[in-house]
C-alpha cells in the first residue's frame, strides 16, 4: 500500500519555491555568465577581492557550498532549489568573477547520467 505523497513526483516544485525562484533569478532563466549545466563543477576563486561581501544571502549560500568543489546538482539539493534558478546564479557569479565553472566531458553517456541522478536523488 503507498501513501499520495509516494506517488508525487520528485521534481515538482511547490507555488511558494517556483515564485521565490522567480525573485532570485529576477525572471530569468539564463546566466549573464557562464553557461552552468547539471553536472557542472563550480568551485570558488580565489581573486575575487571584497565582492563576497555584497552578496545576497542565497548566493552566499552558493558561494560557502562552492569553497570544495560541487555540482550544480549538488547545489540545487543543498539549497532545495530548482536546478534552473541554481544555473542562472552560478552564472552570474561566475560573471562576477567569484566562481569558476569548469566545463564538463560530453560523453553521451545514458548510465553516467542516471547514476549521477540517483546520487543527488539520496542526497
């Protein structure tokens, strides 16, 4: 026997996190930046002189998880963001010159992928 929520799928968003994913990104749904994908790798770097001091409190957030390097996955289940609005932060704080995103292989790799999912899916 499986309750509702068992059935629910695991990437809706609620009205409330879709809204504030709104605010955050300002309403847009790409990076002045970098281009930043699922399993792109963001660490912090290190020149980025007083500019962490302006930060909101959500890309301070992003950038206190990227101080060992992380995916934009990672990223996303940490904060319980949607990996949209984690993407187009990122960006900018690339842009900014606060973060470096490292390009990913592209190895059309279907298992890859799917394990990669399943890993965030336990976090």
């Amino acid at each position: 026997m499986s309750n509702h929520r068992d059935e629910e799928d695991d990437h809706e968003e609620t009205e409330g996190t879709l809204v504030r994913a709104f605010v955050l990104t300002g309403g847009r749904t790409r990076s002045k930046g970098a281009k930043v994908v699922m399993e792109s790798l963001i660490d912090q770097r290190t020149d980025h002189g007083k500019k962490i001091d302006r930060l909101q409190p959500v890309q301070r957030q992003i950038w206190d998880l990227t101080e060992a390097r992380v995916s934009a996955a990672e990223i996303s289940a940490h904060l319980n963001l949607p990996l949209g609005t984690v993407c187009v932060l990122v960006g900018d704080m690339a842009a900014l010159g606060l973060l470096e995103v490292h390009e990913t292989a592209s190895t059309g790799d279907v298992e890859l992928v799917r394990r990669l999912i399943d890993g965030v899916r336990s976090l």
